[in-house]
C-alpha cells in the first residue's frame, strides 16, 4: 500500500522491476478476458490491486475497486483547452539529480513510469501523451495530490475567517481531544509540523500507515481484524510524539484530521465542497471521485481520482493567479499565501535530499526557486507542476514502481525545469 | 434486496411505512453528520443500505457503497435539452388501475416515491422534478432498467450478424455449458424464455435471488460464506427447471448471462460496450457507471447508474427512431423489432396482472397498446417510459418500498397514458 509521497527510500527501489514497456498493464493484458485468467486478475480482496506491476493498472481503475463518492463537474459546458502542440519538446534535455549523463524529454517519460501527462503553456495544450492504461476520458487515482485540494479548501476558509487557523483542532473536533491532535492547532496540521506517533514506512509492515489504510477500506482485513472500522475511529487512536510546531514530518493523516474539521464547519462532505467550490468552476470534462471508508467518509489524504486534463484545468487555475472560466476560484491571497511557502529550517527535518530549500504550505510543496514553482505531489509520481514564471502547469499521472518520490523526483524535478526554460525561449 | 422487476407481491407491500414526504432521506438525515450518528449510518457492511427507508438514500449514492466501473460520456459536449415547462401537468388527472376514484399528476409522484422525474414532449423538457435524495447532477441507481441496455446492445449486434440469436449460449461461453443456458439459445435469453431453477421472490430468504446478490458483492456475506465468489461463478452452478421456450419467466441472470456472451464476443467490457455504442452518442451530461463484483464483472442484470436527464436522452434517442445529435446511434430495424414485441401467449405466463396484452422482447417491455408505448422498468420505480405516438419521453427514478411493479404500476402506468393524452391535446 502506498498511500502519500514518503520520504523513506524503500527495498522497492533496488529490487529489479520490468521497465515501463516491460510492465504496461495493456501488454501484460491485466483484467482482459471474461473472465480474465487467474494470473491476469487483480482483486481487492487479496491485496494485489496494490503490487508491482499491478498498480500500473490498478491506479487507473480504483472505482472499479474500492467505493467512490463523485465530485460533480456541475452543469457548465466544458472549457477548451486550446491545442498548440510542438515538435521540439520531446527533445528537451536535462541533468537528472546526482546524474553526470543528461537525458531527454521523451525518454524521462517511460523512464518514470507516466500513465499520462499534459504541458500547458498559457492556458495551451503543447504536449500531451498516454503510456500505461491511463486515457483520457479515464480517471487516475491522484494519491496525495488530493491533499492539496483539500489544503486549498481550508486555506480558503481561513481567508474568509470560517475557519480559525490559530485554534485547537479539538475546538472543531472534541472527538479527537484525547488523540495526538487534541492540541494541535489547525495551522500545524495545514503545513504538517505536528508530533504524531505514525511511520509511513511502507518497508515496515507494522508501520502504522498500514492500520490506517486497514480501517479506511483501502486494504483488505484478516479475518481476525479487530481494529479501528473507519478513518475517523483510526484517528482518535493516534498519539502523540513530541511537541508540535518543532518541524515539517509529512504524514497523511494530518489531511484526514483536518477534512473532519472542513467537514465539521460545513456541514459538507469533502466531495460536495470541492465540487461546490473548485471542481464545477473548472469547466472539467468529468466528473471527478474521492475513495471513501465504511462509512462514507472520503479519504481525504490521498482518494482522489480525476482525468488528466481536468487536473491541468485545475493547475492552470492556480497558475492562472486563481481564475478560471472568468471567474476568481480561488482567492488570491490565498495563492499568494501558499507561494510564500513556509518555514524553510522546520521543512529540512523532513529529511528531502531531492527538495532542497523547499518548504509545505497549506498542503502545497514550495520550490522557492527563480520561478515560483510550486507542487502537489502523489507517492507514484502524481504531480502537479505550476510554474509561474513559464507560464507553464505540468499535470502528471504515473504508476512509479517506488513508492516516494525520493526515487522518481531526480528524472521529474529537472525535466519540468528544463521544459519551463525551453518554453520561456 | 431488490434487484430486479418483480412480479411477486411481497409482505412489504402490507407493512405499514410512512409516506414519501416521512421518508424523505433529507429530513430523515441519513448519512449526515461528520460522521453520521450510528442511528443514521448507512453502510453496506450490515446490509442496512437495503432496508427501507434507507434505500432512498441508497439509490441515489450506490457508488458510495459498492465498486462500479465507469461508463463514458465521451468528449462530445453535453447536447442542451430544450425547455418549455408548462403549468398544466401538475393537474393532469387519470384514474388509478383497480381504482373508483381518480387521482392527479402531482399527488402521483410523492404516492409513488418517485425521487426524480422528467417528461420530454418532442425532444423538450415540459416536466422536471426532484422529489428525494436524487439531484440533477447525482446518479441514481437504475437496477432493471439496465437490463434494457444489455438487450439494445445485443440486439443491435444480431442485427449486424456478429452475434446468432440461434444459437446456443454454450457457442460463445463453453464455461456455461453444464448450466441451465448451456442449451438455451441466445434469443431465448434476450426475450427471457428460459426454463431456469431461480427464484427472484424477495420474501423467501432461500430464494436463489439473495445467493445471486451474495456473489456478486451486492449483499454482505457470512463470516463462513463458502458459496461463489462472482457473478460469474454464480452463473454456473444454474440448474435447469422445465425446457427453454416455453414461456416468459422473468429472471435477472438471462441478462447476466447475456453479457457474459456479449463480452466473449467483442473482447470488451459491457461498460465501454455502453459507452463506445451509447453514451458518447448521446451528448450526455454525466458519465455513467455500472456496478461490479469482486472480479471487475458488471451487473448487466441491474447494476446501471445515471443522471435522470441523461437517461431522458436516452429514452428520447429511442422515441427518435434511434437517431441523436444527428446521427443514428441504434439501427432502425432494431427499434421496429423491439417495437413489434414477441408471443403476447408467452408474456401471459410470467403473470403480471398489471401488464396485460404486454410483450417482452430484447429485454423491453412492450405496451402493445394504441399508441406503441414501450418501457424500461427497474424494481423500485425507475423507469423509462417511450409513447411514440405521443411523441414522449418519460424517465423516472423512484425508491419505492415495494420491491416490484406490480405494486406500483396502478399509479404509474395510467399516468404516463394520461399525461400522453394531455400532450397530444
């Protein structure tokens, strides 16, 4: 299970894995057939919807396999996403990280496993292309992308002061006052420099993100499981390590404490206030989808799935300084905000060796580099990459056989640098 | 559990419930709250989303308690349904089958727990109204008004000679040989002519209904469940009762059966079937999607979701001899056939008192009335209803207590022939 961007190098990066062509899910011919062979089969029930090379299709097939709640596209016709594609980005070189050997654009794109990706620049399609089972009317699961949409909406309702980023998280929540979060505030949890005792080492298979994966519904149970049912009785279990505010840890279940406060305050489901205040503004081609538990609630940490091109509507938006279709979807200064960044000393205890001079702010990934880049990332290489210096929203979906992006950032880092510059020529 | 149009009466229809409005799932709050109070949980772990009134929850929001695969609606813009809404239909009155005393239009739908309804009258929306948990944008469960949608798809390939209506089911699944289809030929399927050992009485807790259910996952299973594990598995182990072609029995795995020869012979799922030959016809608004088992098989027999509007393109297509935005997405001579209808003799025999002089042929039910009426009908009142003559359309979704038209029927079907009238004034 791989469920957020991990910052642990795992024992899957040096076991040798099929490449890309090797391992696509169309030659391999998974789920074909009526039925599909026994060996060709992927199931929830048995776990395999989240091995290696299974996931290459799973990712693009996860409403098939665990319960979805839709986010609308609402009733707007879709946008156009103008098309000027070019001939010269293919050849686009670059230096991967801790590399002596450049590489080019197209290669990059196999080399970490891209299930689909789309360049705009200014508002424009100038690359687009599928590999792996992704389409493009299909949906992807985003992983932790979804973070930060759900960040954007509890920046937003700080902004309009429905939400008070100095509170206590207990103070939305008291059902979480004995757990670790009691006294985080809501600030700690939005840039993730709270204390939890949580390990999101997927080579640890008593880490805990395993059991919360368990009580969500995203792995199956042994017949003996007697744990926590729902992400919200997972939540209330967890404890406390540390103080909070002393340094950037990232884990996944800061965002799942925090979507029971959006969802507190609203009154809303996370589907209902993403559709209401993002997803329906975009002029998207689909109807998008957040994975939920047993009792509904969504997996706010890492359930949503969306087309590809409807992903780059949505960072195009951001790019866009937060209009889209004429109109301010989100506030600026709330843009502003997250491209500020935050503290740059707490973010180095994460331990990124790929992200140097980076922070997270309300959910975002920071570059702070000449352009202003800045990120939302998934653990197989999910990315939305703005650049507003280019001009340029890069929306990836890919099934990386590394769960973090430690491993597939030194090939996707300088690729999107070294597009951004070739389209500043 | 109710999957299917039923012709038996069942206890529920003499339980006492509480109206439409008691049962509103609004006012009821079921599934709100961060999260819900237990009294007001849904799940599909305890089976609870199957009870009444929880279905009235649960038919619109089925995605959210069970996998479904998705049914594209292409990239084709939505095609706008033109709107011309009149104020004398609320009043329209007729007077209910076994009934002195007549009843109107708008008192009708509350009493028959309709959650949403659109009339079109030439291609134009003159009647719109949502009544339950069912929104514009939200799809609701169709359950046997899919079996409509197999039909059109199999019929449309025995028109194009890529499949044989005679010959035996065994011919395109060998796995299928030593089950009651094995000798049954796929004409005999399509008009639900079979001689099969099942049951679908929702009263008997023995009948092969609730196994079928099990194994596809649309029921929870006992702890030491040992029967089969998919749709597919189940089909198997069906036992002959009786010969082929005696009579109309109406029974679910006819159609569960049929997509199993439709995805042997096109090598594809019956969702991108419905997609590729359908929905991206349509100029849908919404994608569709079609629920699925452990495996990834679709419920053919009853798994469709849609939007109501989308479902009204559909049903005007077909009003519109099968042509939408301007091209013919179902070959005339395959709405003449179902339109003709079969062995009215045959239909006598499945019993369905309110139905009399009807037909069923390519899993339509036909009227054989003046004005070549025919329907799609789903178990709890979902229903597409197409009056050429009358040149209407009516799509209805309902969550209804009973699990079976036949209690439903007397306020349904003398309605729509009332509001056809009305409209060819």
């Amino acid at each position: 299970m791989a469920n957020l961007a991990s910052n642990t190098p795992t024992d899957q990066a040096l076991a040798p894995v099929g490449s890309a062509a090797e391992t696509d899910p169309r030659v391999l011919g998974w789920m074909q057939g009526a039925p599909p062979p026994a060996d060709k089969l992927i199931r929830f029930g048995d776990g395999s919807h989240l091995l290696f090379p299974q996931l290459r299709w799973s990712l693009s097939h996860f409403g098939e396999l665990v319960p979805s709640k839709t986010i609308s596209r609402g009733a707007m016709p879709a946008a156009p996403l103008p098309r000027q594609e070019r001939d010269d980005l293919d050849g686009v070189r670059f230096c991967p990280i801790g590399s002596a050997q450049s590489m080019n654009w197209a290669d990059s794109l196999p080399a970490n496993y891209t299930d689909g990706i789309v360049v705009l620049h200014r508002g424009r399609i100038v690359f687009e292309r599928y590999l792996g089972a992704l389409q493009p009317q299909r949906s992807h699961l985003a992983f932790s992308v979804t973070k930060s949409f759900v960040g954007l909406l509890a920046a937003s309702m700080v902004h309009e002061r429905s939400l008070d980023e100095n509170a206590p998280v207990s103070h939305y929540v008291p059902e979480l006052k004995a757990s670790a979060f009691g006294d985080a505030t809501v600030r700690q949890l939005l840039d993730m420099i709270t204390g939890l005792q949580y390990r999101e080492d997927y080579t640890d298979p008593n880490a805990e993100v395993w059991a919360h994966s368990r009580a969500g519904g995203l792995l199956p149970r042994p017949a003996d499981y007697a744990g926590p049912q729902s992400f919200y009785a997972f939540l209330q279990t967890v404890q406390k390590l540390g103080a909070h505010g002393q340094g950037f840890m990232y884990k996944t279940i800061n965002t799942d404490a925090l979507g029971w406060v959006l969802r507190r305050i609203s009154g809303q489901s996370l589907a209902d206030m993403l559709s209401e205040r993002i997803w329906s503004r975009l002029g998207c081609e689909q109807d998008a989808s957040i994975l939920v538990d047993s009792e509904g609630t969504e997996f706010g940490g890492g359930g949503l799935c969306t087309s590809l091109r409807d992903l780059a509507r949505f960072g195009d938006m951001l790019r866009n300084g937060g209009e889209a279709c004429g109109r301010q979807v989100v506030p600026t200064a709330v843009l502003e905000d997250i491209r500020r960044g935050a503290n740059r000393e707490h973010f180095k205890m994460g331990g990124y060796v790929t992200l140097p001079g980076w922070s997270y702010r309300n959910m975002w990934w920071v570059s702070h580099n000449a352009h202003g880049a800045f990120m939302a990332r998934g653990i197989h290489g999910q990315a939305i990459y703005i650049d507003p210096k280019a001009e340029m929203t890069i929306a990836r979906y890919a099934s990386h056989h590394i769960a973090g992006n430690m491993g597939i950032d030194p090939q996707s880092l300088p690729a999107y640098h070294a597009m951004a510059l070739q389209l500043m020529r």
